[in-house]
C-alpha cells in the first residue's frame, strides 16, 4: 500500500490556520493530481476531538442543478425529525462527515422551497450546534468550480461565497476550505473584489526534485530508476504511485504514459484546428512553455483559457505564472512541436 508522503509543510500551515478563530476562507489549490485531495483527507485524520469536520466532495456526484447541490451538501438521516436542534445534537457526536447532517423530511422541505436562505440558515445551524458542544467546525469542499455556473436567481456561487464570508470573516463561526484544482476559477475569484481582504491561498504543487527522490527510495528505486521516473512524470504524485506500481516494468510503462498523453493532445488540437487564429495562438503559447517551461501571463486570452480548461497548462494567479501541468504534459508538448 502507497503510504501519505511528506506534505508536512502544508499541513503545519492549516494546522496554524485552524488554531486562529475563523477569519478567512482558504484556497487550496494546485495542479491536477498534485494531491490536494489527500492533503485535505490528511489532516481531517490529524485533528482531534476538538474539531467537527464537514467533507463534501462535489465530484462524487454529476452536479448540474441546485437540487443536485443541496443533496451533495448534505448528509440525510432517514428518520423524521421535528426538534432539529436536539437531532442535531445527538447527530454531531462523531468527529468527521461526508456532509452536514440532516433529517429526510427537514431536506424535502428546503429542496420544495428553492430558497438559498433557507438552506443556508440550516448550515448555520449545524456550525452553531458544534460550537455550544465547545468544538469548532470546518468545512472542506473539494472542486468547488463545479457549481461555477450554477443559477438560482443568480450565480449560485456568489451567494455560497456570501455565506463563507458570513460564517468566518462576520461571525468567525467556523473554518472553510475550497479546493480546487480550476486554476481559472482560481483567477475569476481572485479578481473579484468582494473576496479581497476575505481569503487566503495555499498552493498543493507537485513534488520538488528531493521529495521525490525521498519517496521513490522508500519503494526501493535506483538512482537510474529515479532519473528516469522524474524525467519523465517530476513530481506528480499520481505518477509517481503508478511508476511504484510498475517498477518491473518501469521504462515501457514511461514511454506508454507519453504515448497516451501525446495522442490525447493530438486529439485536444484537432478541437480547434480550423479555427486559424486560436490552432495558431495555441502553437505560439505550445513554443513558449516548450522553451522557458514556466512562463509569465499578462492576461488570460482564448488560447491560455483553452489549454487551462484541457487540462494541459496551469495558471497560478498569485504569481502570475503558467507552466504545464505536469512533466509528462511538457514532454508531450515539445514531441507535438517536432513532430509537426
């Protein structure tokens, strides 16, 4: 079994968030697969009997209406509640769940009201409950640009990001963490001026060199065997644990990896190639990383938002910076340039 590796740094700067009163809602962001999920995952094991942790993956399920948000959100109990602050208490007596409890028929009236307010005073609710018991609750929601384009009057979103204000910067009622690996999510909130002063970022990226060296030696690699890996995949946590799992047959399964990535950003350039000026723009952006690996953005225009949303480069808005997202991608990237 591959064991949680070394995200120590990390997880020391959310434990020191989380031992300040609720103040600002955290960003944890990074590339795809740099293991943002695990981190988060880790340190919901890590916390003691002081904290309730609220964990919703909005992956788990295809979420494509508020309907389908609300029930994402929650955690149902079948039975019929009337006195919820007594269900409630009894309900939170664990220390982690996969969403916000609550009873069957409390659930069908707020899905019959389509009022956001409703929904969001039970959630307030929920935080209010934990605190009389003397813990503090945190919330954790994993791809949380899932909902990006989401209306019920107007962008759902927005109105979400209005109750994380409410519940830790106003009320300092409970922790919230929105994980993501949409770096033009990241941007779009980045720029928005009602979230300045209101939130903080913490960037998951891929392994640097030595913490990969350090994790393949626990799994009894070679230097030649380490080289190899990190040319190939740097980094990538995801990589890295399939390389574990295919060390016998370590090479072929690196050149398999290219070969894959390389045909499926054949097939991402096919998307645009009669439209001249993005295939063009695309090209032009494809030399720039190939180049410089990591590169310095004044804007996001059509060609950076098609590569972002393919999942081929990443932005990083605190820095202003786009790189691939990962070493195999990079590689793909200059094999498409000669080959072309």
């Amino acid at each position: 079994m591959i064991e949680f590796h070394n995200r120590e740094k990390e997880i020391e700067e959310i434990k020191r968030i989380l031992k300040a009163p609720p103040n600002l809602i955290t960003f944890v962001y990074g590339p795809i697969n740099s293991g943002k999920s695990s981190l988060m995952e880790e340190v919901s094991k890590r916390l003691g009997k002081n904290y309730v942790v609220f964990y919703v993956d909005l992956r788990e399920r295809f979420v494509k209406s508020y309907e389908d948000f609300v029930r994402v959100l929650f955690k149902v109990h079948r039975s019929k509640v009337k006195d919820y602050k007594a269900f409630l208490a009894k309900a939170l007596e664990g220390f982690s769940f996969e969403g916000l409890p609550i009873p069957k028929n409390l659930l069908i009236e707020l899905l019959r009201s389509s009022e956001v307010e409703d929904v969001f005073e039970y959630v307030i609710t929920v935080f209010e409950t934990v605190r009389r018991k003397g813990r503090t609750p945190v919330l954790i929601l994993d791809e949380l640009q899932v909902i990006g384009d989401l209306k019920i009057d107007e962008l759902l979103i927005y109105r979400l990001f209005n109750l994380f204000v409410s519940v830790t910067k106003k009320r300092h009622l409970a922790h919230v963490f929105a994980v993501t690996s949409d770096s033009l999510f990241i941007e779009r909130v980045f720029n928005e001026a009602m979230l300045h002063g209101r939130c903080r970022y913490l960037l998951v990226d891929d392994f640097d060199y030595d913490t990969t060296v350090e994790f393949l030696r626990k799994y009894g690699f070679s230097k030649d065997e380490i080289e190899l890996t990190w040319n190939y995949f740097g980094g990538k946590p995801v990589y890295l644990v399939e390389a574990v799992n295919n060390k016998h047959r370590l090479k072929e399964f690196c050149e398999e990896q290219l070969k894959l990535r390389f045909s499926q950003l054949l097939d991402t350039i096919y998307e645009v190639e009669e439209n001249k000026e993005l295939f063009d723009g695309v090209i032009e952006l494809f030399k720039d990383v190939s180049e410089n690996e990591i590169i310095k953005y004044t804007k996001i225009d059509d060609p950076l938002k098609f590569c972002v949303r393919k999942n081929v480069l990443f932005v990083e808005p605190v820095n202003r910076i786009v790189k691939p997202q990962s070493r195999l991608d990079l590689l793909a990237i200059r094999k498409l340039l000669q080959e072309s």
